[in-house]
C-alpha cells in the first residue's frame, strides 16, 4: 500500500495580522487528517508583527531577508524548505472550504499525470460592498465555465508537485517581482512539461480582500492584462497560447466588439454621424447579450438590481481587455521585448 501524500501548505504574507486568524484558522478546520499535512507561513518582510504571531500557530514561520520580495519569491523560499510531496499555495485573504486540502490530495494520488491543481473563490466574499462582491462572484464564474483540464494556474488557492515545482524553478521573480501573472506563466510551463492542470472549484474558498474601482482597473490593465497579453506575444519568459478560462473565442469577440464599439463612438464624436455612433452602440449592445449568462448568474445569487449594476462593469472589463490588446501589441511591434517590470 503507497504511503499517503504529505501536503506542505505555505501561506505568503505580508503584514497579514489582521487576516492570518481567519486564513490560518480555516486551514486547522480542515476535514483532512492533521498528520498529513504541515502548515508554513512565510513573511515576506512584515512590520506588524506578523512573524511573531504566526510562530505561535504554524508549524514553522519562514522569514524573507531584506523582504519584501514578492509572494512569488516567498512562494518559492518556503518550497525550497519543505519536504511535503505537494505544495498547497493559499492567499493570506483566502480563508479555505474544510474540504479543500482534502481535494487537492485526492486529485494528485487519483492521477499522476496531474501537476498542479486550483479551486476558485466561493460565493460568499468577505467584503459586502458591490465592487467586491461583483469582482469575486465574477472569478468563481468563469473557474465555474472552465472546471476540469486547463491550461492556466492560480496561485491564489492551488497545488504543485514539490518535485515539479523544484524542477521548473518555481516562480519566474525575475520577469515578474511584485504580484502580477507569475502563476500563469507557471501554468504554462507545467503544461509543456507534459502534466496536467485540473480546475475544481470546490476547492477554494472566501475571498477577504476589499476591491476598489481604482485596485480593479490597475490589476486588470497592469497586472494582468498587459503582461498576460505580452506573454502570449512572446514577449518574455515563454510564449504559449491558453484556449481556456477568460480567452475563449466568445470573450476575444466581446473584446473585439468594445474595441469597434469604442472607435465607432470617437468616430462619431469627431464627424458628428449619429449612424456611426448608433452602429457603436449595436455592437456595445451585442456584448450586453453576449454576456446574458452571466448576468443570469449574478440574478440567481444576489437579485437582478445586483445583476444591472454589474453591466457597466463588465463593459469596462471589456475596454481594459481590448486597451491591454492595444498596448501589449504595440509594445511588441515598437517597444522593448522584454515583460514589463
């Protein structure tokens, strides 16, 4: 009988001592076996006495010299000092499910071809304002539409082979050293080396970060639209296409759409044709459609006041993305081929 796989999980933060109580009393809640699994917290530097706190529950702190260095750093520090068979990422605002570390252990000894395997947030966040709620329920939808084989990976709430992990030189801190794309490019990587990623969003959790208009609008355009956009140009560490997730050829027509749709407006503003400007907001019209499914979903869990109020958001997730396009190609045709830092 094969010896039970031993998870490691590392928890990045920095000055995280408000939320480590709940992330880290989630994970002792875990309905998998204590004996199995370890807990890590790695501080990336942290001036709140974070490392102080954290010794006093975790297995063990791993502290950052000269921190902060980014998550993807301390991610890799702390995989470098485990010896668990499977590493477990979880946010210092993820606060998981009982189930989740139970998942992750099942879908690595079920299959060997696995190497990584992510969740999604649930659909319970823990900020109740709009933006927050809006920007997690949209997550959980689209890990929803992509659950089973994907070709992306999260670090958020998700799991490597420690053996792989070690052999791919975990996160690529030299392209990307503050929080931006890391984990997809390491999807990309653990795809080429022949395993696979699963997406089960019944392992994950409650999101406790508050979102604002202005945090959503820079992660979208910086942090993961541009460098993603670059990534698949070649501009950088590798250059892989995903078909999966939120680059599926319906979400490049709807971005295409507000790309027309928004040139059409500026058209029109700068010829004065209301035909111009009526054919801008057709196509602005169709992405609304389009997206009929979503809004749905939205109506279903928080009403459809909620789900109205998400459509100028969505429209925005959609200008960001075609914006991202339009940079990205431009910085590939014109500018320097390196990935931003």
């Amino acid at each position: 009988m094969s010896h039970p796989l031993k998870l490691s999980v590392l928890v990045p933060v920095l000055n995280g001592r408000e939320l480590l109580p709940a992330t880290l009393g989630a994970i002792f809640a875990s309905d998998l076996p204590r004996v199995d699994w370890e807990l890590v917290v790695v501080d990336d530097g942290s001036t709140d006495g974070t490392a102080e706190w954290a010794s006093t529950r975790a297995d063990r702190v791993s502290v950052v010299d000269d921190g902060p260095k980014g998550p993807g750093f301390a991610r890799n520090q702390g995989a470098a000092e485990v010896d668990g068979d499977v590493i477990v990422l979880i946010d210092a605002d993820v606060q998981v499910g009982p189930q989740a570390l139970r998942r992750i252990r099942d879908h690595f000894t079920d299959s060997p071809d696995v190497g990584a395997v992510f969740g999604a947030y649930d659909e319970h966040p823990g900020s109740p304002d709009f933006l927050s709620q809006y920007r997690n329920l949209y997550h959980r939808y689209v890990h929803l539409v992509g659950a089973g084989d994907a070709e992306t990976f999260w670090a958020g709430c998700g799991a490597v082979r420690r053996d792989l992990f070690l052999r791919l030189g975990g996160f690529d801190t030299i392209a990307y050293p503050r929080p931006q794309i890391e984990d997809i490019e390491l999807g990309y990587r653990i795809r080429d080396a022949g395993y696979r990623i699963v997406l089960d969003p019944e392992i994950g959790g409650s999101h406790l970060k508050k979102w604002t208009l202005l945090g959503i609008i820079r992660t979208d355009l910086l942090d993961r639209g541009i460098p993603w956009m670059r990534l698949l140009l070649g501009d950088g560490p590798g250059g892989k296409r995903s078909t999966t997730l939120n680059v599926t050829g319906t979400e490049k027509f709807k971005t295409a759409l507000m790309g027309l749709g928004s040139l059409g407006f500026l058209i029109s503003a700068l010829i004065r044709s209301p035909f111009v400007a009526l054919g801008a907001g057709l196509a602005i019209l169709l992405i609304v459609v389009l997206t009929l499914p979503v809004y749905r979903w939205f109506a279903k869990l928080r009403g459809w006041a909620f789900a109205l109020r998400a459509i100028p958001m969505s429209l925005l997730y959609y200008f960001i993305s075609g914006l991202s396009v339009a940079i990205a190609l431009g910085l590939h045709l014109f500018g320097s081929k390196a990935n931003p830092r």
